[in-house]
C-alpha cells in the first residue's frame, strides 16, 4: 500500500523526472523529437524545480516515487500578464495512470496559482490529444483559440488548441 500526495519539485527530482519526461514521450503530446543520449538536463534557468510540482506515491517503507509532475509558470515576464499562470507540462507515468494524478496535479496547480496571485490559467495542448482536451475541460477549461495545422507531426497537421479557465469563484 502506498501514499499519493502532490508537492513542490526539489533539484533532488532531477534523475527521476528526467527519466519519467522520456518514458511518458509521445507524438500525442510532443512537438519536439524522442530525446536520445545524452539527454539534457531536467532542469536548466528555464525549468526550474520550483516550476514544477510532484506527484509522489510514498511507500510504507518511507521510499518515495515520482509518479507524474506538472509545470506552471507565468506565461510572460510582463508585468501587465502576471496574473496569468501557464501549464506547461503535464506527465504522468503509464504505469500510474487512470488513478486520478493528472487531475491532482491540475487543482494542486490551480492552489498553486492562486497562492502566487493569478487569477487566470492557460495552457496549450495539440488538437488530437482527446484524452487531454477532455481532461482539461472536465476541470473547467474552454477553448479560447485554434492554430490550424500549426504543426507537422508524423506525416500529418496537427492543431494547437489555446485553452483558458478562470481561477475565481
């Protein structure tokens, strides 16, 4: 038996969230090709750990895994947009998934975003990823723009849905 729980991202994460960035790859999700050796590091002065938080199943032996992370940051650095935070990032290890991490990770992030100041979420996800627009949307998200065919993914256009939802009452 273990324990879930979501909490801030610690530099100590970098291997296990590296490691669970490439396994969850997928052209569903993914703009960039599948990372080869040697990989980049996790964590660099755009992807901080305190961007991040953690889903973290804790063992009755104390041992602790990593089983998925969300990033949120401000979309920009002006400060006429500081009221709106970003996801960008979502990972949940396959072997974890269908238990409810993704969508602790998005109301840990909506807290998180709320305790920083913001009013306002966005994000950005790729139009044929259905399970994740249906996620979104269950959580209060609405479609608030469409690039059509911004990408080229695997032999085909993919769209960029704009998503937004409103962090008040």
């Amino acid at each position: 038996m273990s324990l879930s729980h979501i909490r801030p991202a610690r530099h100590t994460d970098e291997a296990a969230l590296g490691a669970l960035d490439r396994d969850t790859w997928s052209p569903l999700h993914a703009v960039q090709p599948r990372p080869k050796p040697p990989y980049d590091p996790f964590f660099d002065a755009n992807h901080r750990p305190e961007d991040f938080l953690v889903a973290e199943d804790i063992a009755e032996d104390g041992e602790g895994t990593i089983t998925g992370y969300i990033r949120l940051i401000p979309p920009t650095p002006l400060a006429c947009n500081r009221h709106v935070r970003q996801i960008q990032g979502l990972a949940v290890a396959v072997n974890a998934r269908g238990g409810g991490i993704a969508r602790a990770l998005l109301r840990a992030s909506f807290d998180e975003a709320r305790r920083q100041g913001a009013v306002r979420m966005t994000l950005r996800v790729l139009g044929h990823n259905t399970p994740a627009r249906t996620l979104y949307e269950s959580e209060g998200f609405a479609v608030e723009g469409v690039l059509p065919g911004e990408f080229w993914l695997e032999g085909r256009y993919v769209d960029d849905v704009m998503m937004g939802r409103s962090l008040t009452p």
